[in-house]
C-alpha cells in the first residue's frame, strides 16, 4: 500500500473519531435531557445513547446529555451496564429543544450482572471473553462464612490446599510459598511481599459487594501471580440510605467417627462478631467495618484469635465536576498458631507435631489513597496506591518477620463513540522484607499495559491486549517478554453468548521459595536462589446460554479449556549438600523449590445459575462439575512408568462437583451445600516411602493406601426471617461427619454447628 493511501485512510480515521460532526447539511434539532436510576432517583453517569443504533452520545456526570440530530422520527437507545435497555420514539423539529426525563431500572437478568475484574472497566458478565465466577454476598453471610477461602471452596472450579488458591488445577501444594492466582481487593493486589501468599483472615467479608474470580491467564491485565487467575474482592460503597449490618455468631466442633482423634475433655468453640455501616454524607461516603473472631480450633495447639477494622472515605469535589478523592485502611491484630504436621496417623492426627509448632502474633494492615477524574464524556484518570504491611513475632525469633509492599498505579479509559474502549495503564511496585527465615532483601517491578475492548454491530465484542514487565531482586533485574492476550464474544442469539480466549501469563518466584532455609520437624527446606520465572498460556472456547421460562431466570455456562505452563516452580524432594563436592550427611536432605515440572491441563467447565419461584416458595441454585487432566507432558510416553497415573501432577484431583440449593418459604429458608472431590491421584512420591515418608509423617504411608478415596462433603442450613431486620440461622457443616484429608499429614474438621444472628438497620 503507497504511502499516500495510508496517509489518507489515517486521516479518515482521525476525522471519525471526531464527535459532533455533522456534514449532512441538512436541517437539525436538538434532543436533550437526563437520565437517572428509577429506584434511587440518583443520574447515571456515562449511560450510552444511541439515535437509531447509529449517532450516539453519553450522559455526563449529572446524567445530563445533549444530542444534535436531524429533523423527522427517530428512535432513541438507552443502554447501560446493569440496567434494563430501553428505547424512546421522538420527532425533531428544525431549531426546536426536545427535553426528555428517562428513568433506568436495574437489571434482575443474571447475564447482566455488572463486573469489573475482566477489563477494568463495568461491562455485563454475558460481554465477557473469559469464564467468570461471581459470588454474592448472601452466599457468605447465610452460610456464616468468616474468611473467604471457605466460600471459595465450595466455588465450581475452585479449590484451596493449604491456603493456596488453584483454578482447574493450576496449582498444587506448594508449602506456604508463592501464589499463581493473584488476589485483589478493590483492584489492588493483596499478596504479602515476603511469601507472596493470601492472608485470607485478613480480607474484610463483612463488607463486600461481590468477589468475581477470573479464571485463566491474566497477566496482562495484572500482571505476575496472575497466572492461574485472578480473584477480586470489591467492597460495597454506600447507596442513597445509611445502611447498618450486625453478625452475632457462635459455635462448637463435634466428635469426629475416630473417637481415638478427640483430644479435648470439652467440645471446642469458636465465637465472632462483624459489623459494617455504610451512609453519605453530603459530598462524603463513608463505609466502617469491624471483625473479631475466636477459635479454639479442632486440631490440637491450632488456635486463633483476631479484631479487624477498617474505614473507607470517598469525597466527590464540589468545584471540580468528576473529581473524586478516597482513602480507605484497614489492620488486624492477630494470635494464632497454625496446624502444619501430625504426631501420627493415628491417635495423633488431631494432634500438632510440638517440633514444628509455631505460635506468633502479628499485624496485617494496608493504606490506600487514591484519586480519579472522569470527564463529561465518561473518559477517566485513575491513580491507585497501596501500602500493605505484615509483621510476624514468633516464639522462635528465628522465625519473625517484617514485609512492606507500596503499590501504584495509574490508569486511563478512554470511551470511544460507540462501544469501543481503551484501557491503558503504568503500574509501580517496591518490596522490603527483614526475615531471619530467609534474610533481608528489596525489589521492585514495574510495567506498562494496554487492552483494547469493542463491541461491533452490537454483537460482537473484541478484546486485545499486551503487557510488558521488568522485575528486579536485590539489584538483579528480570525481564518479562511481552504477554499477550485476545478474545472474542458474540452474540448469536438472544440470550445466547459464544465466546473464545488466548491469554499468556507468567509469574516471579516469591522471597520465600528462593530463599528460605529451615526445617518443620523432621521436614527440611533448603533456599534456591537460582530459580527462573514461570511462564505459561491458557485458551478456552465457551458458550453462556440464559434461561427464562415463567418466573425462572438463569444460565447455563460450558468451557472447554486448555493450559500449559513451563519452569514451574515446585518443591523437589532430594540431597541438597552446600557444596557438590563434598559427602552428603542426613543433614541435605530435604525439600527445595525447583523449575522442574512443565504442566499441560485440559479439561471442561460447567455451570449453571438459577432463580425462581414455585407456589409460595423461592429457589436459588447454583453449581458446576469441572472435569481436569493435569498431566505432565514429558512422561506421557515415558517407558519408565510403573503405575498407571505417574504422569498426573501432584496434589491434583480430576473431577470437582459443587452445587448449591437454597429454597424460602415465608420467613423461613433452608439451604444445601454439595462438594464432591474425587481421589487425589498423586503426591510427592517421598511421602509414601515406607522408611522416610514415616519419618516426615508418621503413618502417612499406610494412611494413604487406606484413607485416600474420593470424598463428599454436605453443609446444611436452616434460617428464621423474624422481622424484615433480624435473621437468626442455624448451619451445620460437614453434617455426615466425613473424615478427609487436605493434604498430607493434615485431616479437615470434623462436623460442626453453629448459630448466627443478623441484624439489618
């Protein structure tokens, strides 16, 4: 192509781009008018607009908007992420202002669920490219959920071992280090500097919106830790009334079926309390949280005790339209000991081996100021920063710790005419950890990153992005290659949504896992300050399908998806002497992260979401199946295999099944809750050794050949509406009291009850 012809298609382009051009020459009038919330009575801020699906404008910050359009009939779209479409026939009169009030209704449809998380800006969950899981916050406090890795848990798809998050698969046991999914909260990673972990007792369930979870690849968007997904926590912020929330609850662990695991003469109790309020105050939001918790634990020496708070202010500025300023911070003081290996299989499951007992206390906190401008045209200027600090104090002063993260970042989205938007941004980031467990060290990232959403002949939506990143440890640098992400969703039916995704991903091993040197017991973890960045890819194809028939709403979602992932880290049993020549002694042996394993996995997702109405009684069910191959692709044709299943990654089950039911009647609802896992096909083959797997965990290897089939697990409900404000409900988790085990040397809790009072004002 001459150089002339692309001169002339730029320039083209540039003058489309340009708003309020009118070359028809023909007479014009004007419409204006505003747009706002029909409960509420509150303007909505950047609603689409469209005159016959063609010219189009969006309300400014007051709702208000203005469109210049040639003098007949025409027929006006408005359309808003949330809300209900609606259309308005007008006539324009040459020279004449046609003054129009609209009043938007939010959106009861399922598909039309707002989220955030995957493109930084609100879209509908059936425009999305990617498989989404969204979780309510019924689904918390009616299940008297009191950290949110329980709710995940029972999340299609979604399993946590040993505090770490996996996504269909993606991660299996990797001791306390490293996290490939990538935690936010309000859009700001929430992993500690040090171990790169979640702190889930940490993160403020008595104040959330809605947690949307990601699942695949999302570097580009987040960059590393975001893998194997993304899950992010949005807060609630206050609506046109004050709103007041008050969580009462207590409850007792039961005996388990082995009645040689009961250690203690009385049940073991665990208590809380949680409150939130939420109100403006003229230009003023605010929103307060507290949180205390007890538990005495099931496991012997497994204790915790903690109080949080937490406070977020919002001011919108009066002189500049668009201006919106926040700070919100949180803390926690923390007691507690965690459960980390056996005495034996037997009469000592339940109880902690004292050699690796570590109790300690601690503080968590986080400061987050951050400011935003969004102009009359719904563009928007973001900067977000985080300080995220935690401090540990052990028995072992060997053992305490201190990590600081600041965070920043500063991005723009800019609305093109239509449904087109570009989202682009800088991220900043510096660590400084002092830990006698793995010594003192300093880093630093930073990046840059764009994406690319369109929506085309209002059915099919386009997504492209790429991230570039630099990371530096201790003044060594490490450069990431260009991650790159596309994706397609299209509308072929009126409720029916096809979709498709490629997206890379990589992430930079934590402090910890390069640099921890210590021994748990008999169990020992050598440093390796050699380790390289993991990198990977995922792709799926899915179609999201709703469903209305009488008062019945919902979806059906299928994926098929694929993942691989190259130099994962995991941690290698083997001899590990300080220096190669010299004799080994029992002394090296033990566990050290390495780039070994390379991972390919396969699989489908299903899921499907229903409400409706039957008689006097109102249902909600929601659940899925996930079906997972988690191989490790150089042993698939290896000759070597002695069992069958040696090529299946570790820690790794093939079929997740998690359903939900919750049925109301007047003022009482019941509620189910389903999980079934099936058999974790392998562990770290040491383990199981009859000599030293008895040694690092005594009786492991018998337990396992006796103890490790699939399991199910069924949490029941039972709730009591006394009055529009106060609820009292009763939940009984594992109610068939099955014994199962999380990972090795540590059994899940056995059945417990407990009794919440909740108060809404």
């Amino acid at each position: 192509m001459h150089l002339r012809n692309i001169l002339i298609i730029c320039l083209w382009a540039v003058w489309l781009l340009i708003p309020g051009q009118d070359v028809s020459g023909q007479a014009t009038g004007i419409v204006s008018g505003t747009v706002l919330d029909a409960g509420s009575g509150e303007p909505l801020i950047a609603v689409n607009i469209s005159a016959d699906k063609q010219r189009g404008t969006a309300t400014d910050l007051n709702g208000a908007f203005s469109l210049t359009l040639d003098v007949g009939q025409h027929i006006l779209w408005f359309s808003y992420v949330g809300y209900s479409d609606q259309q308005k026939e007008i006539i324009i009169r040459e020279g004449e202002t046609l003054q129009l009030k609209i009043e938007m209704k939010a959106s009861s449809k399922m598909l039309e669920e707002v989220v955030v998380s995957a493109g930084k800006y609100e879209q509908k969950l059936s425009d999305v490219t990617v498989s989404m899981e969204v979780i309510k916050p019924y689904q918390l406090s009616n299940q008297n959920i009191v950290s949110l890795d329980m709710i995940l848990e029972k999340t299609p798809g979604i399993s946590i071992l040993d505090g770490q998050p996996s996504i269909r698969g993606g991660s299996g046991f990797s001791y306390g280090a490293g996290s490939r999914v990538l935690m936010l909260v309000d859009d700001l990673p929430m992993l500690s500097a040090d171990a790169g972990d979640v702190k889930w007792n940490y993160l403020p369930v008595e104040n959330i919106n809605q947690v949307e979870v990601i699942k695949g690849a999302s570097s580009v968007l987040y960059g590393s830790s975001a893998l194997n997904g993304v899950i992010n926590l949005r807060t609630r912020f206050p609506g046109s009334e004050p709103a007041t929330e008050v969580t009462l609850f207590g409850g007792a662990y039961m005996n388990p079926l082995r009645k040689e695991l009961i250690w203690w003469d009385s049940q073991p109790l665990f208590a809380g309390a949680s409150f939130s309020h939420l109100r403006k105050i003229g230009n003023l939001d605010l929103s307060l949280g507290g949180n205390y918790f007890k538990d005495e634990g099931y496991r012997e020496g497994d204790y915790q005790n903690r109080i949080r708070g937490n406070v977020g202010l919002s001011y919108r500025s009066k002189k500049i339209q668009g201006l919106v300023g926040g700070l919100a911070i949180s803390a926690m003081y923390v007691d507690q000991s965690d459960f980390l290996l056996w005495q034996d299989a037997d009469s000592g499951a339940y109880r902690q081996n004292p050699e690796s007992m570590t109790p300690l206390t601690g503080y968590r906190y986080n400061i987050d100021p951050s400011l935003e401008y969004s102009s009359s045209k719904g563009n928007k200027h973001s900067l977000k920063t985080r300080l995220y600090g935690v401090d540990n104090s052990t028995t072992n002063a060997d053992r305490n710790s201190a990590s600081r993260l600041w965070y920043a970042e500063y991005r723009y989205l800019k609305r093109f005419s239509g449904q087109t938007r570009w989202t682009s941004g800088l991220s900043f980031s510096r660590s400084k950890v002092i830990a006698n467990l793995f010594d003192d060290h300093v880093g630093s990232n930073a990046a840059v990153y764009s994406q690319v959403d369109a929506k085309i002949f209002n059915k099919l939506q386009l997504s492209s992005g790429v991230r570039w990143e630099i990371n530096a440890l201790d003044g060594d640098f490490y450069y990431s290659l260009p991650v790159l992400r596309v994706g397609m969703n299209y509308q072929a039916g009126k409720s029916t949504f096809l979709r498709t995704s490629l997206g890379q991903g990589y992430r930079f091993p934590s402090i910890a896992e390069k640099y921890t040197d210590t021994n748990i017991g008999a169990l020992k973890i050598f440093p390796n300050s050699d380790l390289d960045p993991e990198r990977g890819w995922s792709a799926e194809l899915g179609v999201k399908q709703g469903i209305a028939f009488g008062s019945w709403l919902g979806f059906v979602d299928l994926a098929l998806f694929w993942t691989e992932y190259y130099n994962m880290i995991e941690f290698a049993f083997g001899v590990y002497p300080p220096n190669p020549d010299d004799v080994p002694t029992f002394d090296d042996v033990g566990f050290k992260a390495q780039n070994i394993a390379t991972a390919r996995i396969s699989g489908i997702d299903f899921g499907l979401s229903l409400t409706g109405q039957a008689g006097p009684a109102e249902f909600r069910f929601s659940g899925g199946y996930t079906y997972m191959n988690p191989v490790d692709p150089s042993l698939l044709d290896s000759v070597d295999l002695v069992e069958e299943d040696g090529h299946i990654l570790n820690y790794r089950r093939r079929h997740l099944l998690k359903l939900d039911l919750e049925a109301g009647v007047w003022k009482i609802f019941a509620g189910i809750n389903f999980q079934y896992n099936s058999r974790m096909i392998n562990v770290d083959e040491v383990f199981l050794d009859p000599l030293v797997g008895n040694m690092l965990l005594p009786g492991f290897p018998d337990y396992w050949e006796e103890n490790e089939p699939a399991y199910s697990l069924l949490d029941l409900r039972l709730g009591w509406n006394i009055t529009e404000m106060v609820r009292i409900t009763c939940i009984l988790n594992n109610a068939l009291n099955v014994e199962y085990l999380g990972r090795p040397g540590d059994i899940g809790q056995p059945r417990n009850i407990s009794l919440q009072l909740r108060l809404e004002l």
